[in-house]
C-alpha cells in the first residue's frame, strides 16, 4: 500500500498552550489564528507518601459503578529504591463514580470519564494532575461531553456530531503541555478530542470522524474502545485504534511541531472486519498496543468463542494479521497487555493467565508455565478475602509494571461477574524478562470491588 498523504488540516477547535487536533481534509484553507485561552484553576499539591512511591508498582481501579467508593483505588507495590514497600489500599475520591482512568505514557498527567450527577450517565470528563508522584488530584472544570461545545472566537464552529452521549473508553496522546485526551463511545460518531490537560483546564480540541481521503468506514456508531500508540512509527505517525463488536479502524497520526501549538492530523486509515465477534469489552477492548513497536498490536477475542489472540502488524495503514493462536483450557480472553520491551505479551482470561512470545517475530507461540511447565492456564493459588484458598481464575484486567518486572492481575472469586461486591483481589505476581515465566503471587490485596466481566479498566504503572 502506498504510503498515506495527509493534506492541510482544517482546524476544528484550538486552546492556546496545548495541541490542537485536526481531521484529514482535502481542504487548502490556512487554519485560523488560535485565541489564548488561560486555566479557570491553579493545581494544588496533594499528599505524599513516605516513603515516596514508586510510578513503576501502582495499580489505579477505578469503581467503573461496580459498588465500590466512587473514584479511584490504588495499590502501591513498591518503595522509590524498588523493594518491597507494600501500602494499604487507598481510595481517591472525584466525587462521582469514575468509568475509566488514563495516564499519559510518561505519567505527567491523566484524564478520568466520571458520571455526571444529573443524568446518571458516564459523560464527564475530568483533568488530573500529580501522576508523576503517583498521587491523583482531580480538579478544575468538567467537560461535558454529551453537550455540543461553544467555539472559542476565531475558531471554527464543531460539528453538530461533536458529542459522545456515553463514554466507554478513553486515552491520552502525547505528553505534559502537549497532551490530549481521546473519548469515545458506541453512541457517538467519532473520536473526541480535548486539550489543557495538564493545566486541568478542559477545552473541545476537535472531533474526527470515520471518513477521510475518499475513506468512508461505515457503521458510524457502536464502537466502545479507543488506544493510541505512546510512540510514532518509522514514518513519524502515531497510531490510534478503534474497536468496534465487528471490526477495527485504524487512524494514522501525523505531528506538526513546527507550529505553537503543535498540530496532530488524524486520518482514518484502514478498516478490518474478518477479526471476530468481539465481546464488547469496554475500556482497553481486550487490545493492547506495543510500547516497543508501535506498528505491532494484540487483539483478544478473535473468534467467536473469545479464545484465541490474533497480532496484527503494519499499523496504522495496514492491518497485517499473523496466525492465530487458540489458548488451551480458555473459555474467554479478558485482556492483554505487552511489556515494555517489547518480547511478551501477558492474557487475563477466566482460566488464569497466560504469556505468549513471538510479538517480534511476527509469530505467536505460548509460554509454557507451572512446574511441570504447561502451555494451560497458569492458575496458582491465592488467599481471597473470604480466608479461603482460591485459584487465579476469572481475570478481567491485566498489566505489567513499567519496568516489566512485575504482572498485575485483577481476579474475582465469582465467574463472569456482572458487578458489585467484594469478591476482588489485586495479585501480584513477580515476571522473567528473560524467558517470560511468572513466579507464584507475592502479594494480594483483597475486598477489592468486583471485576465485571465486560470491563478491562485496571492500569498499571
């Protein structure tokens, strides 16, 4: 495939002092002069802890309206030299309760969906700061975005679509000043974008649609989940993807520093429908992006019975399928996650967990684990809140630490569980970068609230 031009970008809405977000348009018009538009709130330091913790061994869950105290939950493993420290379970309150939690890749800021108070429905949007000392303060404005944005003057005017009635899914794209936030939901039409993360100060930053270059991806609805890759490609584009019950969109991102405040162009790019009957996960989608190789992606639930994984490659304008791998004894693949090097991927699923090589290679193959080593489940025991003795089964969220010495699995007592209660643990599990073995837990924190079974939100750091 040729490789994508990405014309003059029409600006749809701009905030002076962070990126602006611009659809592909066949459009020569010269954006419009950008206002300055300044914080309506100063950021406050939160508290610390002593000893201070560590970014690389966090876990944040949020409630996701399982039952749990609104906001967020967070599980400190590891003390600032890396050993054991281990913090009692925390809970940072926002006031409403919080769908899903993103970091930026650097954790200089974050961006939390919260439900508003009023319609009962996940469409806030709220700025977060202090990720650095993995310490969570909400603030500033709201960003509603199930309400058509008011343009700043000289601006030009959002779309009429430029809503998400309900979001299910959210990300962050670059860094610091320059973040942006990315929201979505089955019910809108694209992907929403706002600005001023980092001085939480929440501004419409553009809307992008499924339709760009002569590319028009229909349906326009019913996608639940968006990633954005942490870094750009040979060619200097990020890639973002899009899933969908059916299918996956990719869009293809193109950086303009050369301007005050940079330019991100997005362009859908490529649309695959044969990756199959996806369960409708929301948060992450049962997906995972590499953060070694940002043309490379894991895709969960691609056959009907939800248990095989499928990595496709030549993102974002292509979407190269390499052979599926079937994982023995699953029922159903929850969710992925890659480590930060890049050579092996981690699967929650109602089994267990299981790791899988080949990511580079193009080739996926399992990990044989246990003893004796088997390329089943890997399912050990832990003690859940209830005393007893329970094997790791019916996990819904998955992660590595940043340093990939470490995998975080949310699991529940309860299969398939739609939600509520105390069932929960969070089990860490020490990881060999070497040859891709998980060791027995090393620590669980129980009375977590219930994982649901259509939820993949837990991050970890």
């Amino acid at each position: 495939m040729a490789r994508l031009t990405f014309p003059r970008a029409l600006l749809l809405g701009i905030a002076a002092g962070a990126s602006a977000l611009a659809a592909c348009s066949n459009s020569s018009s010269t954006p419009t002069p950008t206002p300055t538009v300044k914080p309506t709130t100063s950021p406050s330091a939160g508290p610390t802890s002593t000893p201070a913790a560590s970014v690389q061994g966090v876990v944040y869950l949020p409630d996701a309206g399982n039952g749990a105290p609104p906001g967020l939950t967070i599980a400190r493993f590891l003390s600032s030299n890396g050993g054991y420290y281990h913090y009692y379970l925390e809970n940072v309150n926002f006031g409403a309760s919080v769908k899903s939690f993103s970091i930026a890749s650097d954790s200089s800021v974050a961006l939390a969906v919260t439900k508003s108070p009023t319609t009962g429905v996940y469409s806030y949007l709220q700025g977060v700061l202090g990720m650095a000392q993995a310490n969570p303060i909400p603030g500033g404005p709201i960003y509603d975005t199930s309400i058509l944005p008011t343009a700043a003057p000289s601006a030009s005017p959002p779309p009429n679509n430029a809503v998400i009635p309900y979001d299910t899914s959210s990300t962050i794209l670059q860094t610091s000043g320059n973040a942006v936030g990315l929201a979505m939901g089955p019910d809108g039409q694209g992907i929403l974008g706002v600005n001023q993360l980092n001085q939480q100060a929440l501004h419409f930053n553009g809307f992008i649609g499924y339709s760009c270059n002569g590319n028009n991806f229909t349906p326009v609805t019913g996608r639940n989940n968006i990633l954005v890759s942490a870094g750009a490609n040979g060619s200097g584009n990020y890639s973002v993807l899009v899933r969908g019950p059916n299918d996956l969109v990719t869009f293809a991102v193109t950086p303009n520093f050369n301007v005050s405040p940079p330019i991100y162009v997005f362009c859908v790019a490529k649309q695959d429908t044969t990756l199959g009957t996806y369960g409708g996960i929301e948060g992450r989608g049962a997906m995972t992006l590499s953060p070694a190789d940002s043309t490379r992606a894991i895709l969960a639930q691609t056959n009907t019975s939800g248990n095989t994984i499928t990595l496709v490659t030549g993102l974002p304008g292509n979407i190269t399928k390499a052979a599926p791998i079937t994982l023995s004894g699953a029922s159903r693949a929850n969710s992925v996650s890659i480590q930060s090097a890049g050579n092996y991927a981690v699967v929650g699923a109602d089994s267990g967990l299981y790791v899988v090589s080949g990511i580079r290679t193009g080739k996926l193959a399992p990990v044989p684990q246990g003893s004796p080593a088997i390329e089943s489940a890997y399912a050990p025991y832990y003690k859940g809140g209830d005393g007893a003795n329970h094997r790791l089964q019916n996990v819904t969220s998955v992660g590595f630490t940043s340093d990939g010495g470490y995998i975080a699995a949310l699991a529940s007592t309860t299969p398939k569980s739609p939600g509520g209660g105390t069932t929960a643990s969070i089990i860490l599990l020490p990881f060999d970068a070497t040859n891709g073995v998980i060791s027995a837990p090393v620590l669980v924190d129980n009375n977590v609230v219930t994982p649901a079974y259509t939820q993949d939100y837990m991050v970890v750091k």
